[in-house]
C-alpha cells in the first residue's frame, strides 16, 4: 500500500509541477510567438523585438526577414492558407495591395489617433498603420568623385548626365521598395511617357540594378561606386562609421513607409492586435526617429528638412499600378 501511496504521490507531484503557475503545460500555453514578416533591415529587427518582448511579457517574435518584393510575393501565394500572424515594416504600397486582396484583418490600434494622417489607413474600419517614412538620397562617396573631377548630382536630371556613365548604382524597383517608390513618384510627377524617357536615360548610366534600397548606400560607402541611389536612412549609419559620404536629398524625393498590419485567419489575434498597438507608441517612434528622422508620430520628426523636399505621391495610386508598371518594367529593363 506504502508503495501505491508513494507512486501516487509521485504523479500527483509532477502533474501539480506542469499544471500550476511556473509549471511546463502552462508555461507553454501561455506564451505566444508570433510569426512576423517583414522587409526591414536586420540590424534594427533586434530593437524592435526587445522594446515588444519586454512591453508585452509572454508574447515572442519570430522573424522571417526579406526583401519588399519579395515578401508581397509570399503573402500573396499563401492567401488561401496565410502563415504570418502579422507583417511589420513592409511598403505601405504592398500592404494596400493585400488590402484590396481582403488579406488584412481590421483593427483600431491604441494610440492610432497620435499618428500623421498621411501615415495611417483613412478607412473606417483600418487594416494598417505606418511607423516610419523613408526618402531617396543620392549616397556620394566624396573621393571617387574628387578623383574623376565630377561635381555630385543634386536633382533626379542629373543622373541622366553622360559624364556619370558607369558610376550609379539604383535599386530594382521589381525587387525593392525603394525602387518601386522611386518609378512610382517619377510617374506621378512627370507622366508616364516622360518617366519612361527617364527611365531608359538613367538605365544608360547604371552599372548595375541593386536588389535592395539599402546595398547602394553600402557600395558607395566602400567605394565600389561613386554614386548609390539609396535613402538617407541607409546612408547615415555609414556616415557615423566616418564613410566619406554625402547624403543628398533631391527635390520631389520618392518616398514609402514601413508599416504593420495583421494577416486575416491568424490564429494569434490578440497577441497580434498587441504588436499593432506597439506600432503606434512612442517606443517605436523613437526608433523610428533615429533610423529615418521621420516616425509616424509628428512630435517626434528630426529631419524636418527632408519633409520640405518629398515628392506628391499618392500611395493608393502607387498601390493600384503597381503590377502593371513592374510588368513594363520588367518588359523594359529586361529583369
């Protein structure tokens, strides 16, 4: 009998030890992890997970990290069967694309009222909100262009000078969100013939397409070309690390935003709708603030300058044209 007693005891032991409060079932159950898609550089992924982990205590991150084409891509082909739980700092242009697809599950985030207007869904029942802009910036690394004898380029024409034939590298606007949101703005701005005309003069001057916004920044920084089409946010960190860079905003700059959204059918909403309501605070426009100089939030914009010189873009517009203008595109350019 002493031995039944003590067996019991046993089990009653360690299923006290996984049901009670620190036990392993509840443990388990009661911590979430979200599955996040995003196209935000993974040096600032870190910062974004430790600021929600610690707001949020039982609710992980779990990041599957690429390029914006590339992302849209995927929430694309997985529709009928979505994977992510959620999609944070992805082109607000690719989230109005899934939008109109249905793929986005409404929702009023905390906070969402302190937002620009600009950088929020206008919709009566919202499905995204942004969290920072990014703007072009002609990266110019100084001592390549000293030796050739050649001033920088300061306005969007200049890149279609002969004398930088070779010296410019820009981001694939099929691939990146930077370079969507440059063809974009030149097709707001100029006209669909005239953008084309520009296209194909500047195509003339390229050493290369880059698949991302950021690795043109990277590659004049290092040298290996003397002008990257890129954004000021990507060139900055350079520019600390003492990279003989100038960082040139020009009139009527391409510019997106990072933004959040959740993916219809997760099975994680609230942990979800919690994400989105970090998206809106002040934790995540101070890291906004210091990767772009221009988070959602308005009291905390440092590169007021930068605001002056952005172009008229309608992201809607952006949104519904841009398969048919990557078609022409790819057509064009041949990628």
């Amino acid at each position: 009998m002493k031995r039944y007693l003590s067996l019991f005891g046993i089990v009653l032991g360690l299923v006290l030890s996984l049901v009670l409060p620190g036990g392993g079932i509840t443990a388990a159950r009661a911590e979430t992890t979200l599955l996040v898609y995003t196209a935000i550089e993974p040096e600032w992924l870190p910062k974004y997970k430790k600021a929600f982990e610690e707001a949020n205590p039982g609710i992980r991150i779990k990041w599957l990290r690429e390029g914006t084409g590339t992302i849209t891509a995927r929430l694309l082909a997985e529709k009928d069967a979505p994977r992510a739980d959620a999609v944070f700092g992805l082109a607000a242009g690719s989230l109005l694309v899934l939008k109109a697809q249905n793929m986005l599950e409404p929702y009023t985030p905390r906070d969402f009222a302190e937002l620009s207007p600009v950088m929020r869904d206008a919709s009566e029942s919202p499905c995204w909100v942004g969290i920072n802009a990014w703007a072009t910036a002609f990266c110019v690394n100084r001592p390549e262009m000293e030796k050739r004898g050649l001033a920088a380029p300061r306005n969007w024409e200049d890149l279609a000078r002969p004398e930088y034939k070779d010296l410019i590298v820009m981001p694939d606007p099929a691939a990146s969100g930077t370079g969507y949101m440059n063809l974009a703005a030149w097709m707001q701005m100029w006209g669909e013939e005239k953008a084309w005309a520009y296209v194909d003069a500047v195509r003339a001057n390229l050493k290369m397409f880059s698949p991302s916004g950021a690795r043109p920044a990277a590659m004049a920084a290092q040298g290996e070309v003397p002008i990257g089409v890129s954004s000021g946010a990507f060139g900055a960190p350079f520019v600390k690390r003492r990279a003989p860079l100038d960082i040139i905003v020009p009139d009527n700059a391409g510019w997106e935003m990072e933004a959040c959204a959740i993916v219809r059918g997760t099975a994680n909403l609230e942990a979800a709708r919690r994400l989105m309501d970090f998206c809106c605070s002040e934790a995540v426009a101070k890291i906004g603030a210091e990767f772009s100089g221009l988070p959602a939030r308005p009291e905390f914009v440092t590169d007021k300058e930068a605001v002056a010189r952005l172009a008229l873009v309608d992201p809607q517009w952006s949104a519904d044209n841009r398969e048919r203008l990557l078609a022409a595109w790819r057509a064009r350019c041949g990628n």
